[in-house]
C-alpha cells in the first residue's frame, strides 16, 4: 500500500499542479468572456466580477455582428481565404515534399537547398517588390492575391518532406513495378501514411492565415475585402471606450481557432508522436 503512494504521489502532485497552471492560462480567457455580455459600466468594477450581474450578451454580440462594421462580412472573407489558402498550400507543399524526398533527378538536394535559403529571407525583405508586381498584373486589392501568398510555404515543403522520407522505398518501388506513375503513387501510397502530418500542417496553415495581419494590410484596400485581423484593428479603433464590444470581437475572432484545435488535436499529436518515432 505504501509503494503504491510512493508511486502515484508524484503523478497526483504533478496533476494537480499542471491542473492550477491551466486555470491560471484559462483566467484571461474567461474574463474576456465574461466581459463580452457585461454591460460597459461593469466592465471595470472593482473587486472584479467573473458573472456578470446584468446581463447584456445579446446587445454586443448583435452589434459586433450585424453594426456599423458587421463581422459576419469580414469572417466570410477569412474562413473564405484561409480554408482555400491552406487547401492549396497542403497539396502544393506536400506534392513538393514528395518530389523532394522519394524522386531522385540530377541536382536535386541542391534545389532542395536553393528552395530552403528562401526561407532566411524575410518577408518584409519583399514586401515591395510583392506589392509592385501584384499592382501591375491585377491581383492588388484581391483575395486572390492574398491567397496566392500563402499558398507556397517553405516551411510547410520541408516539415512534410521530413515525413515523406519516412515512408520506406519498397512501397514506391513495388508500386512502379505495377505500373503506378509518381502522382499515383503520391495520391494512393504516399499522402495516405502521411496523413496525420499533412493534417498538423493544414491546422498550423488555417492558424497562420486566419491571424495574418500584414499581408491584408498590405495587399487589401477596400472594406468589403477586409478580414478578420483587420477588421479587428479598425473596429477597436473606432469603439475604443466600449471594452465589452471589444472583447466580444475578440471572442468571435478566436471562436473558430480553438474549434479547428479541440477538432484536430488528435491529428496533431498523431503527427507529432509519428514525427518522434521516425525521427
């Protein structure tokens, strides 16, 4: 009975430390929560109050969504342009990272090297030469453009890479020998035993792209193009004495995230407990 303490009591310490560091990381949350069906007199009151007294959710929320800058408009452009960006970018880096690791051509770990010496460069570094080419070909001012953008990832090329090598060559050979050209066997053998690390890196992509500021700063004029980040910026500009509509576009804004992690947080641990037992 005394081993069995001595065994647990450690596991049961740490479980109940790791369970107030969470609440303590989950606090800021709830505030903001909280504060977003406040009405604006309390939002301040002191000692602060987690539950509302007067209860005003339906008022903010109706005016962040349908007021002067209605939210519905600006999280149809950013679920628009981050769903299609992190389609796009998932088949493009992860048809290269198959073409990386399992083709073999003449001066291929060199253009494997080219393609990641792009990635020290910063993207601020481009951001003009990006700006003056997208104004003369017609995409400023677009969500294709914006799209375009995040379409090829660097990054994304060489995590996936990383997990193509792990597939081990006797499948590719035996399907060749079948007759199965490389996109066959990239979209039947390969994409499949890679899935879970293709579907960390489209949630990781969805994140990015859904948080991206810059570029729609950049490269978006008009407001019926605007998303999410920027719509944010602009609104909290405008109604920066009321902080419960403030907080209520915040929890709007963040509500699609932490539902695409609680979703795929199966396959993000999948990919990273795949990318530990081939690493």
């Amino acid at each position: 009975m005394q081993k069995r303490i001595s065994i647990h009591g450690p596991k049961l310490g740490l479980t109940v430390v790791m369970l107030a560091v969470s609440i303590l990381f989950l606090l800021p949350f709830f505030w903001m929560l909280m504060t977003s069906f406040k009405i604006e007199k309390d939002v301040f009151v002191y000692p602060i109050e987690w539950i509302p007294r007067q209860w005003n959710a339906i008022a903010n929320y109706k005016e962040v969504w349908f007021g002067q800058y209605p939210f519905y408009l600006y999280y149809w452009n950013s679920i628009k342009v981050s769903l299609i960006t992190t389609l796009i970018s998932c088949f493009v880096s992860s048809l290269a990272a198959y073409g990386f690791s399992k083709i073999r051509f003449a001066a291929g770990q060199w253009l494997f090297l080219i393609v990641l010496a792009t990635y020290m460069i910063p993207g601020q570094a481009i951001l003009v030469p990006q700006f003056i080419l997208y104004r003369n070909i017609g995409l400023f001012d677009s969500h294709l453009g914006l799209i375009l953008i995040g379409s090829f990832s660097v990054l994304g090329t060489f995590m996936l890479r990383q997990f193509f090598m792990g597939v081990h060559q006797d499948f590719i050979e035996s399907a060749k020998i079948d007759g199965a050209g490389h996109f066959r066997i990239f979209r039947s053998i390969g994409l499949p035993l890679v899935k879970p690390a293709v579907a960390t890196y489209a949630i990781l992509r969805f994140i990015w792209t859904w948080n991206d500021y810059q570029n729609p700063l950049i490269f978006l004029r008009t407001d019926k193009w605007f998303t999410l980040p920027l719509a944010m910026q602009k609104f909290t500009s405008m109604s920066g004495e009321f902080y419960s509509l403030q907080m209520a576009g915040a929890v709007s804004a963040i509500f699609p995230l932490l539902l695409i992690f609680i979703v795929g947080q199966k396959s993000v641990i999948q990919g990273i407990a795949l990318g530990g037992v081939k690493g």
